[in-house]
C-alpha cells in the first residue's frame, strides 16, 4: 500500500514550525501532501487526490445510492463538528444528538461496519473527529459517545484494526489536554 510509499512528518500544531509555512505549505493548515513537486492541502481535497493518483481500491462508492449518502454525510461534517465543540461548555444534550445521527447513520448500509457498508472515504473523514471527541467526552463529561449506540462502538473498533489509521492515531490523553486547553478555561 501507500504506507511505504508515504513519508510522515509530525508537527507542533499549536507551534507550526516557520519551515512548514514557507517551504510546504503557505496556508499553514495541515494536512498537506506532496506529490510530484506540488503540494495539496485540505483533509478532504487531499483524499480525492491520493483516491484518484494512487492505486488501490476506490475509496469513493459506486454505487448511486452510497455516492448520495456520502455526499450528505460529507456535507454534515461541519454541523456535526460545531455541533459537538459547541457543547463541551453546556450540557453536552447537543452532542447526543449529534452521536445520534451518527449512530442512524452507521445503521443505513448493512454490508460492512463503516457508514456505506465497506471502508470509504466517509469512514476517513469522521475519524479524526471521533477520535477526538471520544476521549475528551468521557473524561471531561463522563460521557460515554458509545454507551447505547452499537453501531458506533463497532465503528471504532473497525476503525482501530485499520493500520493506516492506527499509524497516524493521537495519543488519547494528549487530545484531551489539547481540547481542554482550546475549548475550556483551564
């Protein structure tokens, strides 16, 4: 696969170094690919990219029912994720909700554990948002983001036995004082 093809640079993301700016990408954002002497950016841009440069297995459904439901999930990240931080400083009754349509979601195709059936790019898109909202709820909240919600649950389990996932996984309790130095007054 692309693993040994792809060469991982980690950075300080609340202190970019000066380098990543000036020599691989302007905007500052991460993540940033290089590929061929140019330079891509944006999480979901860059799975198109490496999806249609690279061989493998499409991460993009075929089939017309599963690219429609991909494109709403896709089109619900952004609510889901202010959704979610929005209520780290109330309740949390907000994020409930949120889990909840996740939950729904997890439940529409039943051939495979991930949101269309079978690994796509939806599955990747998600990750790094439950990965941290996870910890931070459990040990901020004490609430449990799966406690009810099966689907879920199996979700990130699958999730975890995904190498190119595990490789690129935060450590649990540095999202958690990261999220609580960005969200909360500590």
């Amino acid at each position: 696969g692309l693993q040994d093809k792809i060469k991982l640079v980690p950075i300080d993301l609340k202190n970019r170094p000066t380098w990543y700016k000036e020599n691989v990408y302007p905007p500052n954002k991460v993540p940033a690919l290089e590929h061929n002497n140019e330079v891509k950016g944006e999480s979901l841009d860059l799975i198109k990219y490496i999806d249609s440069h690279f061989e493998g297995p499409s991460l993009f459904p075929d089939d017309p029912a599963k690219k429609q439901f991909a494109d709403e999930l896709l089109s619900y990240i952004d609510s889901f994720y202010k959704t979610v931080t929005s209520s780290f400083k109330g309740e949390g009754t907000e994020a409930g909700i949120a889990f909840d349509n996740i939950e729904t979601a997890l439940t529409k195709f039943e051939d495979g554990p991930f949101f269309l059936g079978q690994f796509s790019l939806v599955d990747i898109a998600y990750a790094p948002f439950i990965e941290r909202f996870h910890p931070f709820l459990l040990d901020v909240k004490k609430y449990d983001i799966t406690l009810g919600r099966t689907k879920l649950a199996t979700w990130i389990e699958e999730m975890n036995k995904n190498e190119g996932y595990t490789q690129t996984r935060c450590d649990p309790k540095e999202l958690v004082e990261s999220y609580k130095k960005r969200f909360m007054v500590i």
